[in-house]
C-alpha cells in the first residue's frame, strides 16, 4: 500500500520548486492532487511535467483572493470527491531592503500573500476536512520564522506570523482530528534562494550564496525534493501525533 493511497490533496503555490516536488511526491504515494496557482501556463506546464492523467488536475487562483480560494476547494471536491490534506505553501520573498526604505506597498503585498494567503486556504479547508473526519493541513513558513535578517523584515515577520496561525489553528482544529504543522525550509536551491542572494548583492550574488553555505552545517544548500519529503511525511498517516509543530529542513542553519 502506498503512503497516500485514497487520499486527497489541494497544493498552493503549485508552480514553484517546493510545490511540484511535493506534488509529484504525493502522486507517486497513490494521492490524487489539485495544483493551484496564479498562472495558467504554468500550472498547464507542471501538469504536463507531471504527466498524473486523472490523478492530477489544476486550478488557477491567487491564494489572497478569497472567493478564487473558496473556489479551489469545491473545485477540488467535485474533481476527486473530498479534501484530506492541505499543503498551504504559496509565497513571496518580497522586496529585499532595509525596513526604513521599504514602502507601504511592499511590506504590505508580502504580508498578503504570506500570512493572509495561508489563512484564507486553512479557512475553507477545515469544512471539507471535518467532513472526512480529519486531515493535514501543512504551511510553509521558513527559518526566517524564528531568526531575524538584515533587509527582510516583510519576510521575516510573514514567516513568523506563520507559525503563530499554524500554533492557533492546531489548537482549534485539533478535536476535529485535523491536524496543523508547519515547515521551515532553510536555504533551498531554488527560484526564491536565488531572487534573494541576488536582491542582496547584485553584484557578487555568488559571494552570497558562499557565505551562506559556509554558515549551513551540511555545507550545501537543500533541494526542492528534501523539503517534499518532509511534507509527504506530515500529510502522511506517519505523522499522525504530531500536530502545532514547526519542522525545520535547514541542513543545520539554525542550529548554531
């Protein structure tokens, strides 16, 4: 038997390198997986990369739009019948600058998407996961939700934020067998590492990436695919006492 034979996931954020590899991990563990995300050529390609047949479908929508949100889960529910895990992992790294220099605008477009975003698929998940009595909703947050960086604090306080509505959620969702979690990714080779190291210095953006890896206690940066295998185990049966926690997959970042 597979770890996610007749279950059902919604993956926000579906596009992106954490979301296909989770995506693709779930599959192969016998899930059936509704993609979300805001492009439609890229949730069409992912698919397509995929190559799930009826195991897989998409759905577009902007995770800080409610109703479009609302709509991914019917729509998730009338593709495959019901709803059993949650992976809430859209986000932004934002604008990299100091929080003197940042404006409204850009603070506030993080926060939206970051933290609003991952309320609103928690929201309209928790009906539908009742209705199975139970389920996984998994957030990604990030390192950055317990430490502090130079010219992050959107990010930072996002990720932060996070865990606070992972922590809450397991407390109120906890009687209905829903289990709440969080993962912390720490320097991941991927799309957003990369937007980051070179936000901070586009100049010398592999200078960045040396001095970060010089502080990770496994030398390297993680992949997409490491990360998936931690979201695989908290939508999995596995994981089935473990419930308001945040776990890191940092190859030891935070552990000086």
């Amino acid at each position: 038997m597979t770890r996610l034979e007749n279950k059902v996931a919604l993956i926000t954020g579906a596009t992106g390198g954490i979301g296909e590899a989770s995506a693709k991990s779930y599959l192969e563990q016998g899930a059936r997986v509704m993609l979300v995300g805001r492009s439609p050529d890229k949730l069409q390609a992912t698919l397509e990369r995929l190559n799930a047949g009826d195991a897989a479908a998409h759905f577009v929508a902007d995770s800080t739009d409610e109703t479009a949100t609302k709509n991914s889960i019917e729509a998730t529910i009338e593709a495959f019948g019901g709803l059993d895990i949650v992976f809430a992992n859209a986000g932004t790294e934002g604008t990299v600058k100091p929080l003197d220099e940042l404006t409204l605008d850009e603070f506030q477009s993080v926060i939206t998407t970051n933290v609003t975003g991952v309320w609103l698929t928690m929201k309209h998940s928790v009906a539908p996961l009742r209705a199975r009595g139970g389920g996984s909703i998994i957030a990604t947050s990030s390192i950055a939700g317990s430490i502090g960086f130079h010219s992050l604090a959107p990010y930072i306080a996002s990720k932060h934020a996070v865990i606070g509505l992972v922590k809450t959620a397991a407390l109120e969702l906890g009687d209905a067998n829903i289990r709440v979690n969080a993962i912390a990714p720490g320097p991941i080779d991927n799309r957003m590492m990369t937007s980051l190291v070179t936000q901070l210095s586009p100049d010398a953006p592999a200078d960045v990436r040396g001095d970060i890896t010089e502080t990770i206690a496994l030398k390297r940066f993680g992949t997409n695919e490491e990360v998936a295998n931690l979201a695989l185990f908290l939508a999995s049966d596995e994981s089935a006492y473990c419930s308001g926690s945040v776990f890191l997959v940092d190859g030891g970042y935070t552990a000086a």
